[in-house]
C-alpha cells in the first residue's frame, strides 16, 4: 500500500468502493439512459434518490461513496436545467453534501458510538462526458484542446467539490494523456485537496486514446497529491495485464485504485448489451489485485450494492464494514 492512503485507512485494507450509482439508480426505476445530464439530473429532481443509492452502498460495505457528479458541470446545468450560475454551483456541490448526510445516517444507525466514518470521493468526469457524443470513450476530443483549455473546463467542478469538503477527488474513466495533465496541473491549485487519478482503457496495454498505460502512470507519479492511480470502467480481465504492465513504474507512495465494470459490452446507442453471465468481479482477480498493489477496490458501471457485499467478503472475509480513519 502507498504511504499516502494509509492516513485514510484503519487496517491494512483494501478500502472498498462503491459500484455503479447510475446502474442502480435505473434498477430503482429511474430513466436516465441518453440524459445528458446522467444521473446528476437528480440531483436538481429528485435527490433523496441519490441519498438512498448511497446509503445502500454504505449498508453493502463500502468504504467510499462517489458523488453523483461525474457528468455534472456548471455549463451543463446552466443549458440543460436552465439555472443561474451561482444555482448550478449549489447543485454542483450539494453532491458532496448529499453523500454525507447518507454518511452521517448510516453512521448514526450503524455506530452509534462513532467509530466508524466512510470516506466521499467528488466525482470528475472526463470533459467528453459532457460532449455527450461518445468521445469520452476516445479521447479524441483532446487533440484539438489545450491542457490550459481542458484546466479552464474542469477547474471550477474541482472547486466545487473541494469547497463542499469531499475527502478525496475522484478523477475518473480520463481517456487521454493530455487531460490527465492538464488535471495533475489543475489540482496543484487545490494544496489541501487529495485525490486519485483513474483511467478508462482498451485493451491490457493502452488507455482509450491508444496511449500506453505506462506514460499515464508517469503523469500521474508527478503529483504529490495524488493517493492512488489506476483503472475503472474497463473489463476485468483487462486489469491484471494493466497493472503488470506499470507495476515498476508506480510512486512507491501511490496504490493502484481498481474498480471495473461487469464486463459486459456498452453500445452508445443501444446502451449496456445485457449478458447471462455474473459480475466478472471474481475473487481469485480481486486477490491478484491486492496483491498487485491495489488498495482502493471497488466497481463501476453494472456493479450494485449486492456485488460490494460479496466483494468485501471476499477481501475482507466479513460483512461487516472495517472502520477508515476520520480526516
């Protein structure tokens, strides 16, 4: 494990994740397939869902919850909702407080002594999410931005969430290797913020814009604020061969951070092709990727609480949640 986690642990980990908010969001009834907005829409429309997903994440065993703002951006809510700007920062950053009222709730009615405080991670998607054309699968995007226009754009949804008191910033499902420096420069600007740095890629080598995952490693090495970098919304198989392929290359300070989707395949018009087959979140690769170096494992997109449960009581060998340390 990094050095740099172990202010945020209790025990010698894994920290569970929690899965995928939007999947079990849409199990819960909720029609957010092709919003532009995701599932942040709610919460202008209908926030005590988004307590309740949370909540179910924390009552499964998760460690960290994930804010409901990947594909949230004060531009996006100024077109898309029609709000001010200074409303759209509000939305922006009830996400945080949101997951800690679940925290304080769970907390509450699970230990009432207080020995427990889970962890909320701001979600920040890549800059494609809110293209809202596919890109953010590529990367493509990038190529015709510069770092200082990709740190223009997400500059003010990391002020947000730092001033809302998220414990940690989740850069998450970053296609390209520019845009990870452009957020490794831009989180210099937030001294007192941590944060991972987590990519999406396509195959067992190489991130979404064909880059190797091996010079993303690199970029992410040249932060001190950095906790964690690693993988999400990937097929499992795919993580192994990943971490293997940088497992020299990572900051003896840093841990690999690991949360994949189903495995299942994702068409961007038709959505997730649903399959037969289980979550690939299988023990014997959750074990490899402790042993690898992963300390923050979890899943992503067609993961809900009922994976979280069996995940944790495959690396924890318990239901019940270990406490992490109050920050």
């Amino acid at each position: 494990m990094g050095s740099r986690l172990r202010p945020y642990m209790s025990d010698n980990g894994p920290l569970i994740l929690d899965g995928g908010l939007a999947t079990e969001l849409e199990a819960q009834g909720r029609n957010l397939q092709g919003d532009p907005l995701w599932s942040a829409r709610l919460l202008c429309t209908n926030p005590q869902a988004i307590r309740d997903v949370h909540y179910r994440f924390l009552l499964s065993g998760a460690d960290v919850i994930t804010t409901a703002t990947y594909q949230a951006s004060i531009t996006g809510f100024i077109t898309h909702l029609d709000v001010s700007s200074e409303s759209a920062r509000e939305l922006l950053m009830s996400g945080v407080h949101l997951a800690k009222e679940s925290v304080q709730r769970f907390v509450s009615e699970s230990y009432p002594t207080g020995q427990r405080h889970s962890l909320v991670a701001g979600s920040v998607g890549p800059y494609g999410a809110f293209l809202h054309n596919g890109s953010e699968y590529t990367g493509a995007y990038a190529e015709e931005m510069s770092i200082e226009e990709l740190k223009v754009w997400h500059r003010p949804q990391v002020d947000c969430l730092a001033a809302a008191g998220a414990d940690l910033i989740a850069f998450e499902t970053i296609p390209s290797l520019k845009e990870a420096k452009a957020l490794v420069e831009l989180l210099r600007e937030f001294p007192n913020s941590k944060a991972w740095l987590s990519f999406s890629c396509k195959d067992g080598r190489c991130i979404s814009d064909g880059s190797l995952f091996t010079d993303a490693v690199q970029i992410a090495n040249r932060s001190t604020q950095l906790v964690a970098v690693g993988v999400n919304c990937c097929s499992p198989a795919l993580v192994e061969p990943l971490l293997d392929s940088a497992g020299t290359l990572r900051s003896p300070d840093m841990s690999w951070v690991v949360y994949p989707n189903s495995g299942e395949e994702w068409d961007t018009e038709r959505g997730w092709l649903t399959s037969e087959k289980t979550s690939a979140l299988k023990p014997e690769l959750c074990c490899t990727w402790m042993k690898q170096g992963a300390a923050l494992i979890g899943g992503c997109c067609r993961i809900g609480p009922t994976h979280i449960r069996e995940l944790r009581q495959q690396l924890k060998g318990c239901t019940s949640p270990a406490p992490a340390v109050k920050i």
